[in-house]
C-alpha cells in the first residue's frame, strides 16, 4: 500500500528502493553487489580499491559507504556523480522485480528519507536538518526512471 503522502522513507514494502539492497549492477569492467558498493568504487579510479569493493559481500553496504568517504575522488567527481547514479539506478530497476514494484508505486512521490544528514541524494528529518529542505536526488531520479522503464 502506498502512503498518502507518498513514500518517505526506504523501509518496509519499499526497502527496495535503497541503494543497500542487493542487486547485481556493472560500471566499468566490474559487477558490484548493490548500487552503494558501485557508487563508492565510481568515486575512485583506484583499481585496488574498485576490486575489493567488487569484493566484497552483498550486505556489506554500509561497510562500502564508510570506505568511499576515504578514497581519494577521481576528477570531476561532483561533475560526474549524478549521471553515475544514475546509470546504476537504470541497471537496478531493469530487474523485473524491481520494475514491478516502482511501477506499483503509480505517481506517488518517492522521497529517500533519512536521519543521517543526507540533504543532497535525500531529506533528512533529524532535529538539526528540521528547518532543511534536502534536495532528494535520488528519489526524483527514482521518480524520473519511473516515467521511462
């Protein structure tokens, strides 16, 4: 069911939407075990670092997200990082049952609701950000995938 209000938060019927949840995706010669573990290896042209988070298991998500906060960013990252999203996100929802489950969703607005700060890719509903409207890319990219799978 979906919420009045649209869905805030990538829990529950719509843990699916995360970028944690595993799915198979490919960027640059290499599969990775969740959209998170191929967005951090993008932000890198460090071929050690991209294996390993090839490498790495299909719930380790966070564990990769915590990695790329450390690695030195390729050039022209901030130039690049939303068409690589993406791109990852058109390989995710390519997978029948991730289609299904967005097209069930109709035109509700999909919002990537958080409380870790998040106000660019998301909304964050922490205290502090409580006067920030975040920018929610990831749901509006989620949302413009939608009108075009």
């Amino acid at each position: 069911m979906i919420p009045e209000l649209g869905i805030r938060f990538f829990k529950g019927d719509y843990e699916k939407f995360s970028n944690f949840y595993p799915v198979v995706v490919h960027f640059e010669s290499r599969n990775y075990p969740s959209v998170e573990h191929g967005f951090v290896a993008a932000k890198t042209t460090n071929e050690l670092f991209r294996k390993r988070i090839s490498e790495m298991s299909k719930d380790s998500a966070g564990l990769a997200k915590g990695k790329g906060r450390n690695v030195k960013l390729r050039p022209n990252w901030d130039l690049m990082k939303y068409s690589v999203m993406k791109r990852l996100l058109m390989q995710k929802f390519s997978y029948h049952e991730f289609r299904k489950l967005l097209l069930s969703t109709d035109d509700a607005y999909i919002e990537e609701g958080n409380y870790w700060h998040d106000n660019y890719w998301g909304n964050c509903y922490c205290k502090k950000c409580k006067n920030i409207m975040g920018q929610n890319k990831l749901g509006k990219l989620i949302m413009e995938i939608r009108r075009i799978v």
